[in-house]
C-alpha cells in the first residue's frame, strides 16, 4: 500500500464545524472552519442544541469549501475522516451523518477519528519542521481535556494521568466569569494577566503527588473565595464588571497556578520516561504563558502547534486518518458516535 493519500476530514465535536483536505498525513490542501463562539458567548458557555443546529446549517457548504479549496472532487479522496468522539453527542451525529452520507455515495472508506488522538497529530502538520521523534511525551490541554500521553510510536498511547474535575479551559472559562470577563475565558484572562502581577495572590497548586493527575477545581474555588472578599453578594455566573476588583492581578495569579501545574508535572513525566520531545496540543496549547514557561524550563524540545491548529479543526481529524487508513482501519457505516472515548481504548 502505497503512502500517498488524500484525507476529507470532517469535525464537528463541540462548536466549530470544519472540514479539510490533508495529504500524506501532513500537508495540508484545505482548512476550512465555521466559530460559533460569538453565538454561544451570550450564555457564557457552548449551548449544546444550538450548537447542533448551527452545524446542520453550515456542515454542507464547509465541507464543499473544502474540496472546492483544495482543487480536488471526491474521486481525488482516498477515505473521510470525521471525529467519533468525545465530544458532544448532538454536534458529533451532524458530522457522523454527513461523513456516512459522503460514504455511502462515493463508496469512500469511513475512519471514525478520536478527537484526543487528532490533537495529538496536529504537530505532524507542521511542514517546515521536521517529523517528531519517539518516545514522545504529549500533553493535551483544551476546554474538556487535560491528559498525559506517552507515544511509543504511531498510534501507540499510553495514557499517564489526566483531569480529575475542571480542564484547564473549563477552568479558564469558570474563573473569566467570576471575574466578569468575556467567553472564551482563556483569551481574555491571558489579556487581563499582561498587565498583572503573577505573585499577587498566592494561589494553590494540586501537585497530587505520587500521580500524573490534574486538580483545578480548587484553585478555582480559592479565586471565588478572592472576589467575595470584596464581593460577598456576588451570583455565580453573572458576567457583569466587578468594580474594585484587581483583575489584572487576579488573572495573571490564576493562570501562573494554572501554568505551574501543567509544565511542572508535564516535565516531571518526561524526565520520567526520558521521553525525547514533548508535545503540547489542545486550545489551552495557544496560551502564550504556557508556551514561555515551556520554551524557557524544559531541557528537551517543546513543540506546539501553530495557533490555527491549536483550537478544534478539521486538519487534525484529516492528518490521524492518514495513519489510520495506512494502519487498515475501515469503519462500518452504522458505526455510532462516543460521547465519551478515551485514548487508549482506539
């Protein structure tokens, strides 16, 4: 079988509907992605029926986007890969549907793709840089996930730890509402923090010792305990301003306890397992602190993908499934989402 393919990706896990074309596991041809932030940021948070409807009404044209981009027909497509899960299980059905549409219509190979997995190969789409090498220790940080995987090799994972409540992101976003800022709360704590001072607010870290786990429900609960020092009467989830509150201050606190936790530990499982590289992926991966900390404490390459395949995409869904197809996989057309679908059980 030769190497040379051509992946439809198909994404719709959580609120952006996305579709791309990738070759060979890494180039990309095209990328094409629908944000319906701007519609969920009024509720503070991703609504799940208004997410699926909005991906009813953009899956068709992003995905013809895509080709059209691309330069290429379904004929010119080796297999469509779309995201199984986990994810939410209304969004995840619109792109089922519409990969298994384009499936049976084309007589298309169907790869049902791990969203955890995608993140992780989203590096590989980096062409100017050279392939990573194994073994690799990966760190996944977005709005659901926090995860420590060891790559041995392709599609080899073992999975070291991960969160036991709030992901990073969710935290992000839970403490950007106690502050009053704007969702997504990771950019706008990250803006708030430049003109912060970090060691302001001595704020815990859950080291969770003898574990590789991840804790950031309390730290989360410490800032709410900061605001009602000076706000006792506040509603949780009001995303109104805070007069007299030092948000600058409290933002740039937060997330250094935040990026303490993730580089300490993350580093600590790479001396660990002398791992070679260490990947750092998922939507948190665009926080320019954490990058820093990265860069500037770990004695072995950090690489993070580019800020256009940090957050959820097609490309990645794209790229795994040019390993998944080489591997053999072909999916059956009644295959049914996961909502739920860790790592190490694809």
């Amino acid at each position: 079988m030769t190497e040379e393919t051509r992946i439809l990706g198909i994404e719709t896990s959580c609120d952006e509907t996305a579709a791309s074309v990738v070759e060979n596991g890494r180039t990309i041809l095209s990328s094409e992605v629908a944000s319906q932030a701007a519609t969920h940021a009024k509720y503070g948070g991703v609504f799940p029926e208004v997410a699926s409807r909005l991906h009813i009404e953009k899956i068709h044209s992003i995905v013809a986007d895509a080709l059209s981009h691309a330069y290429l027909g379904l004929e010119s497509i080796d297999a469509i890969a779309v995201t199984r899960g986990p994810g939410l299980a209304g969004s995840l059905v619109v792109g089922m549907n519409m990969a298994k549409g384009l499936a049976i219509g084309s007589g298309l190979p169907l790869l049902g793709i791990n969203h955890l997995e995608a993140h992780l190969y989203s590096i590989w789409l980096v062409e100017d840089e050279p392939e990573p090498e194994f073994p690799i220790l990966s760190l996944i940080v977005s709005g659901g996930h926090s995860e420590l995987i060891l790559m041995q090799d392709h599609l080899t994972y073992q999975r070291l730890g991960g969160t036991l409540d709030d992901a990073p992101g969710e935290a992000f976003d839970k403490v950007a509402r106690l502050l009053g800022l704007a969702y997504p709360g990771g950019p706008a704590i990250q803006e708030a923090a430049e003109n912060g001072d970090p060691t302001s607010f001595a704020f815990p870290r859950a080291w969770l010792d003898g574990t590789w786990d991840f804790s950031f429900s309390g730290l989360k609960t410490a800032v709410l305990r900061e605001v009602r020092k000076t706000q006792p009467e506040l509603e949780a989830g009001v995303e109104t301003p805070r007069p007299g509150l030092p948000i600058s201050d409290l933002s740039a606190s937060f997330q250094a306890a935040v990026v303490d936790v993730l580089v300490g530990k993350t580093l600590a499982a790479a001396k660990e397992f002398k791992a070679r590289q260490i990947l750092v992926s998922g939507g948190v991966s665009a926080n320019h602190a954490l990058r820093q900390a990265f860069q500037s404490q770990s004695p072995i390459p950090v690489r993070t993908p580019p800020l256009h395949l940090c957050t959820d995409n097609a490309a990645m869904i794209a790229g795994v499934g040019h390993w998944r197809f080489l591997a053999g996989q072909r999916d059956a057309l009644d295959i049914d989402v996961f909502p739920t679908w860790p790592i190490t059980d694809v």
